[in-house]
C-alpha cells in the first residue's frame, strides 16, 4: 500500500556504499514516524527527528520497549526486489535530459519491508519468496538477513532475474514513479509444504505469486493460522486468495475496485465499500484502509457500522520525500500488535507511530 510519506536523512551505509538512510515521519494510513524498512530503520535506534538543524530522540524508551521478542513466528510470502530510487527536482517531459539530485540503492518489495521492519521490532520473521541468482538477489538475502529476517526459505533459480524497480521521485510535487521489471518466474503450489509454516503464528502474504500463496494459505487455516492480506490492486487469482484470509489491509482505492467488481453498483464512501468486502467474505474479520493525511480506517465483522480510526500523525509537510513503502511499515506495526493478541486499535496507533 501506498501513501505519502516524510522523510528524513542521516549517513548509512549498503554493502560499503554510502547512502542516506531514511527516518519516516508518515505511516500509510496516518502520515506518521514509521520505518523506511530497508532504507535502514530508525528502530535500530530511538526515534530520530529534526528541528532546526538539530536531532532530537524523544520516544527511545517508547521504541525500546516494543522490541520484546514474540515467540510466534510471522511468516509473510510475497514480493521483494532491489528499488533504484532517483531524485529529481521535477518530473522530466517526454524525450528529456535531467540530472538526478540524489541517488540511492534500497532493497524493497510489499511483503520484504514489511518482514524487515517487523524483525526491527524484535519479531523473527520468516521470508518466503523467489529470486535470482545474480547479485541483485545477494543484495536482497543479505539486506533481509541483516534486519533478522529468516531466509531459509528464500527459493533461488538462475533461470528468472530478481526484480528490481527503478523509483524517480519527484521533490516538486513529493510524488515517485515506479518503472518495475518482475521476475519470469514465480513461486508454484507445488513449492509449499507445511515446514514453511513450522513455528508459524501468523501468515502475511502480499497477493504476489498468488497461486503459491493460495496453497500456502490454505495450509494456514487448516491448522488454525491468522492470514492477513495486503490488496492494493486486483490480480489474477486474487479472488480465490481472499476467501482465505483473516484481514486485510488495502489502500483507498482496492474496496472500491473489489465493491463495483462484486456487487455492480458505485459505492459511495470508503467505509460503505469496506463493509461490502467485509460482508462478501463471511472469514474476514476486519478490513483496514489506509485514508492517506486523514489516517487509517477500520470496519470490524463484531460491529460494522462503527468504524475504528486512527488519526494522521503530524508532520512538517516540507519533508515529504516520496511515498514507498509507508504501507508496508504500517502493516508491520500492526501485525507486531495482532500477533501478540492486542487489540485492533492497538495496532492502528503502532502502524500510524
């Protein structure tokens, strides 16, 4: 899920490179201080914020404290890549010659950051996923092994590339353009097995290589396992993938496509559009959007017609830098609350932090 974020810089390094590593002040759902997962995390260190120059770390103790290790284990099966994120002053026209103002390499991916930024929390997370062969792919297991992410079972073929994404982000308008090239090959049923899910207390998937994750997730409710599933998007197979999860977390748009698909008819708020996913999927029980400035939204199977909410965190909005991976860094705080038994509230207030 994407929203807008903020940003701020300090030195870091990636592979012996000199980079900036990245402190958000915006969550997907609430333009909050979050983590830039792979960008390096300010959850290694108390939270990081400039004013007038100088950094200030209000919140350490706060942060500290939420890195209490879980004992059951987030598995999460999706996306990652390698993100070749340039900076621009302003968006080039068609057939244009611009120089880039900054210059980064990060890994990326919906489910990798998410997992990335749940093992900066203090949870073990486990990654299921298919890569390449080539360096792209020694950048991504080595940057995911560095966050405490468990790579075991990280499948490897030299017959696909790992996918990568060119991001030019655009500092006049605080918006970033993807250009992404997949991998040719994706994880098959035939792949899953149930030691995936050894030591498992929770599933995430991220509607990537979708087939794979259908078998998977069924394995998960068959043995009892939350699922919980990030939908930005319709996707091929996307709808039998649905009917098996427990949440699911969406952008603003996805309740609108997945109402008018369903039901034929314009929906006309966002909360009238969850409630009708959430009542065209008799497992779901809570359906969560990300609103953007104005927070995350909640409607919950026990009482749909009052919503949870949770406000935006303010920000300077002259630090705005792009918006990846804010939704992803939301999702992690919310599974570190879900998977410990709190409350879905709970949750929203540590996705939104």
């Amino acid at each position: 899920m994407d929203t807008p974020m903020a940003a701020l810089s300090r030195p870091g390094t990636f592979y012996g490179v000199k980079l900036g590593v990245r402190v958000l002040c915006a969550a997907a759902s609430a333009l909050a201080i979050t983590v830039m997962v792979w960008r390096g995390s300010m959850l290694a260190s108390p939270l990081t914020r400039k004013t007038n120059g100088m950094v200030r770390r209000p919140m350490g103790g706060t942060l500290r404290k939420l890195r209490t290790a879980v004992k059951s284990r987030v598995v999460g099966l999706g996306s990652c890549g390698v993100d070749f994120l340039a900076q621009v002053s302003e968006y080039p026209s068609p057939d244009d010659k611009i120089r880039t103002t900054d210059f980064q390499v990060f890994g990326g991916g919906n489910a990798a950051n998410t997992l990335c930024a749940l093992g900066k929390l203090g949870v073990r997370p486990r990654l299921i996923t298919k890569i390449g062969t080539d360096s792209n792919g020694d950048l991504i297991v080595n940057e995911a092994e560095n966050s405490n992410v468990d790579c075991t079972f990280v499948l490897r073929s030299s017959e696909t590339p790992s996918p990568f994404t060119y991001v030019i982000v655009d500092q006049q308008t605080s918006t970033r353009t993807c250009i992404h090239t997949p991998a040719t090959e994706e994880l098959t049923p035939q792949e899953m097995h149930e030691g995936m899910l050894e030591g498992c207390g929770w599933l995430h998937l991220d509607g990537r290589h979708t087939e794979a994750a259908i078998t998977l997730a069924q394995m998960a409710n068959e043995k009892g396992i939350p699922v919980s599933l990030d939908a930005e998007k319709d996707r091929p197979f996307l709808d039998e993938l649905i009917t098996k999860a427990d949440y699911l977390f969406t952008n603003s748009k996805y309740p609108f496509i997945y109402a008018e698909k369903h039901q034929g008819q314009e929906q006309k708020s966002t909360e009238d559009a969850m409630r009708t996913v959430l009542e065209s999927l008799p497992r779901l029980k809570a359906v969560v959007t990300t609103m953007g400035a104005e927070g995350s939204v909640a409607v919950m199977r026990e009482d749909t017609q009052n919503a949870l909410r949770c406000p935006a965190w303010p920000i300077d909005s002259k630090t705005i830098a792009d918006s990846t991976g804010a939704g992803d860094a939301f999702i992690a705080g919310c599974l570190h609350c879900l998977s410990r038994q709190k409350d879905l509230q709970d949750a929203m207030s540590l996705g939104s932090f």
